[in-house]
C-alpha cells in the first residue's frame, strides 16, 4: 500500500501536473527534481517483507497502524478546554439562530427517518458519554476539529466562504442552510439514471475496534459504471450515497460515529466518464462544508495510468488531512486484500476483488424508498436559492 503526498493546494499546480502526466513515467514516484513541489512524494507505507499474511483474524498491528483513520472509537474523550469550546459554540449558535432546533428538527440525516442531524444520539443503555451530554456534542466536535480547535472561535472555515476568517458558528448556520435547500437525502430521477449501473452505492461497515458497536459504512465508487447525463445529477447522486453512509454508521453506532471509507475501483475507466473540473470542484466543496471529519479512508484499488493522471489533478483541491487518507492498494492480490481485509473485513470484499460478496447493484432495490424521491427540478432549485454551490 502506498500514499500520496503532494504538493501545495494551488489549481495551477493541479494544471501543470496534468500536462506534465501526458508524457508521465509510470515509475510511481519518479521525480524529475528534488525541487520540483508539483511531483507528489510517494512514501512505503508498510514494508511488505515484515507482514505475516495468514488468515487469523487479529490483523498486523503495523498494518493496523497505517489504517487507523478507517476507525473511529465510539466513545470520544474530550478535554475539559475542548468541551468548553463546544459549549461556547453552541451558545453562539443559538444565539445567532434563534429558531435553531425547529430548523434542524427537519434535516435529520438520512431523511425524516433518520438521526437528528444536530443531536443525533438516542437513548442506549450505554452510558452516556461527554460529547453526548453536550448539546449537539458530536456534530460540534467534527466541525471544531476540523478548525483545530480555536481558544477565540475564529476560524478559516469553511475555506472559500471564511477565505478572511469567520466566527465559528457561521459553518454550522452554512450546513444548515445547505442542508434545508440541497436537501441531500433527497433523489432525483436523473441522479438515479446516472447511478443505474452502480457508479456510487454503499454496503456493509468496517470492522470495529474494541468491541464497540459503532463503525464507518464501507462506500464504493466505481467510475466505469456511471451513466453519462447530467452533472448536476451526478453531483447529487455522489452527495446523496455519502449522506447514507453517514445516516447508516450513526444508526449503527447509537449517533456516535457517522463515518464513512471508501473504495474507488479504478479499472475500467475512461476520461468521457469524469465529472467536469467545474462540478468535481464543487462536489468536493460540498464534502468539505457541510461533512467535515466524516470520512475515514479512501483506498484505490486498479488504478490506471489514466486513473494516476486524474488523481493528481484532484489532489490539490483538498486539504492535506483528506490527501494523507488516500492510499493506493498494491496490485498484488494477496497484499491488496490483506489490507482490504483489515480496513473493511473479509466479509464485504466483492468477488470482483477476488472476495466472497456477491452482491451485485440493483438500481431499483437500493432506491425503493419512494419517500426520498422528488423531481429533476427540485433537485437543481438549490443553484438558484443556494448560489454559492451552483
């Protein structure tokens, strides 16, 4: 398994790494010079050599390491500063919306059946944790954490909006008013058509660590299935499957986690079939808004040289924290799955990764729930009421 470390986040960067790819060494890694800032580093992660492959189900502790973002524990600890923050905020926020719980009332995650998107903790017979004896504890600390936790509340997020600096409860009123207007758990019969063949769906969850019942839903990508129509729809379709992976970790997890990995299957695809740089731009502005520490890894698996070639274009437009969760899975079958195996279970690997799943996508099955489904144009009203994601 290897991870990419590139450059500085500039799209010029992204430019000139594209033309320079059309002439592109498939040596991973070559660089031709040690200054050369748009060349992304490519770092061992584990030495392979040392791995015991078996088929005991405690896994390498070196390998468990290198994956540990795919895991989330259950019950966060907090320090009494972080928790100060969090109450502090969330005063803020009430303060500056005032019908604060009404609204949020109506953007459950996943829907109306869903979790509450600002309190999403159910009574459990667990004991109750710090974060879930804060009000909106859980939601608060992802976007906190994401500021790095400011003493003042100060913060540059989000990136574009808050370019100057914002106070840190206009992220949360900006998710809100995205979440009113986009309304992510919604369909569209477009973004079905785009998603008929299974380009984005999500199944099964990650092993969890501890003996929690939480874990991140396993979300897979599969760039060859996509059905080229509409951008918009695409955007939606991709948005909508991260909102139900969200909504299916929480409900698993009592409100406690909400994560997501995920796996892009590579092989197969073809440039016709990539998203325009426009709205790849803005569906990752999208993540990075309004699901801020919701995703845990993402593994890439039969990535071409083409696939290479559009991975670092993507690369400098997110933040370094999402760009250190990226890694490329060895071609060898043994080593990929081993990793595989680890970061997402034995159980959920697909037969077309050499697995025992032999789930197969049913465009009508996964979206019966007719509820959740209005029409073309309501699905694009946002571009209109919401500006800044059109």
């Amino acid at each position: 398994m290897i991870q990419l470390t590139p450059s500085p986040d500039s799209v010029d960067c992204a430019c000139r790494f594209g033309w320079k790819m059309l002439g592109y060494s498939k040596e991973k890694g070559k660089r031709d010079s040690e200054n050369d800032l748009c060349t992304p580093k490519v770092i061992q992660v584990n030495d392979w050599n040392q791995l015991e492959v078996s088929t005991k189900s405690v896994a390498d502790p070196k390998l468990l390491e290198s994956l540990r973002v795919a895991f989330t524990a259950e019950r966060l600890k907090i320090s009494s500063t972080q928790k100060g923050l969090i109450m502090r905020l969330a005063q803020r926020l009430k303060q500056s919306v005032p019908d604060l719980e009404e609204r949020a009332s109506k953007v459950q995650w996943g829907g109306s059946m869903g979790h509450d998107w600002l309190q999403p903790s159910r009574p459990t017979s667990a004991e109750t944790t710090d974060l879930e004896a804060l009000e909106g504890g859980h939601l608060l600390y992802s976007y906190l954490r994401i500021m790095q936790w400011p003493d003042n509340l100060f913060a540059k997020f989000p990136f574009k909006l808050c370019a100057k600096g914002c106070q840190s409860e206009v992220a949360i009123a900006h998710t809100l008013e995205f979440r009113e207007k986009f309304m992510p758990w919604m369909i569209s019969p477009g973004a079905i058509a785009e998603n008929a063949k299974g380009m984005m769906y999500t199944r099964g969850f990650s092993p969890s660590q501890n003996n929690e019942n939480g874990s991140h839903a396993i979300v897979w990508i599969r760039p060859k299935n996509r059905v080229k129509t509409d951008e918009v729809a695409c955007t939606r379709a991709y948005v909508n499957t991260l909102e139900r992976a969200v909504a299916g970790s929480l409900q698993r997890s009592n409100g406690r986690v909400g994560k997501f990995n995920v796996i892009v299957d590579g092989s197969g695809f073809s440039w016709g079939l990539l998203p325009s740089l426009n709205h790849l731009k803005g569906f990752v502005r999208i993540l990075q808004d309004h699901y801020p520490d919701r995703l845990g890894i993402i593994l890439l698996s039969e990535l071409s040289s083409l696939g290479e070639f559009v991975l670092k274009m993507f690369l400098p437009l997110i933040t370094k924290e999402v760009r250190d969760k990226i890694h490329i899975l060895e071609r060898d079958p043994v080593k990929r799955n081993l990793v595989l195996e680890t970061a997402i279970g034995a159980e959920n690997i697909p037969t077309w990764l050499g697995g025992k799943d032999t789930f197969e996508f049913d465009v009508d099955k996964y979206y019966s729930d007719d509820q959740n489904i209005f029409s073309d144009e309501s699905a694009k009203m946002y571009l209109t009421t919401m500006p800044y994601h059109a």
